[in-house]
C-alpha cells in the first residue's frame, strides 16, 4: 500500500469515527450520586414503572443523572417530550408515559430528597 492510500484510508476512519460519535455526553456531578430508589414503599404499579425507568433512562447515561434530578412534575413531563424525540431513545410514547407517572410519584416524594441514610 502507499503512503498515499494509507493516509487515505486514516483519513476515512477519521471521519467515520467523527459522524458515528453520538451525542457529546458531559459528566454531571449527578452522575456520581445514588442509582436506585428504594422504592419498596411505593403501590406494585409504581415499582412496575420503576424497573421500566431503571432499563430505559441508563442507555445514554447512568441512570443516576435521573435518580439525582430534583425536578418537579412539569420538568418531569418537559423532559419526557423532550427524551421521545431523540433519535434512538428506545422508548415510545407510551412508556414515556409510564415513567412520567412513576416520576412525578417520585418528584411528590421528595426526588432526591427523598434518598436519605436509609437508601443505599
Ligand atoms: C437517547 C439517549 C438518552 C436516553 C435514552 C435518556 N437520556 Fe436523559 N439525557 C440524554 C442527554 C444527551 C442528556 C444531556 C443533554 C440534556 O440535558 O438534554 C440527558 C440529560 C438528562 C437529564 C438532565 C436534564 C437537565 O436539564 O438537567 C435528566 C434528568 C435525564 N436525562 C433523565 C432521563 C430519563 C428519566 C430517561 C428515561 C426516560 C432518560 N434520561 C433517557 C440522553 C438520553
């Protein structure tokens, strides 16, 4: 191979690598804190969304971006349209609906607030 097709083909991995990058991630400090609810207290539906937040909202980032959110209902519902419409977000209207539910349960409780000692 030459110098030529060599630098060539640098040249093509290069720019594959650049357009099939995903979204930039930047690191949130609430990356660092807990990742699970104790969410034993909450009604067997509740807990039912729980499992589906906690396999959906970790494909992008840990799931503790979201676990350490203080939001409120409306944050909740604002970033959920929001989430539908990234491309490859895995989740449909539906379950987006499901996990609102079970995080505007989450937001009355407290939110993060909410993880005191007891949670691990
Ligand atoms: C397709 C990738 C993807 C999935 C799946 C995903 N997120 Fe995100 N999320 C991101 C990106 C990228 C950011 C950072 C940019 C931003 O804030 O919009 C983010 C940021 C966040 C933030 C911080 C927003 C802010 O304004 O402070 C929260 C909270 C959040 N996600 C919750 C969730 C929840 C809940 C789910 C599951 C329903 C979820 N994410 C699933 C990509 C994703």
């Amino acid at each position: 191979m030459s110098a030529a097709a060599i630098g060539g083909a640098l040249a093509l991995a290069v720019a594959l690598l650049l357009v099939g990058k995903p979204e930039e991630l930047k690191w949130d400090p609430r990356d660092e804190g807990p990742s699970t609810i104790d969410v034993s207290t909450y009604p067997a539906e509740q807990q039912k969304r729980y499992r589906m937040f906690e396999a959906k909202c970790v494909k992008c980032h840990p799931v503790s971006r979201a676990v350490n959110s203080d939001f409120d209902a409306t944050q909740w519902k604002r970033y959920m349209k929001k989430m539908i419409r990234r491309p490859n977000s895995g989740t449909n209207e539906e379950q987006a609906a499901e996990i609102y539910e079970f995080l505007k349960s989450y937001a009355s409780r407290g939110g993060p607030r909410s993880l005191g000692k007891s949670s691990r």
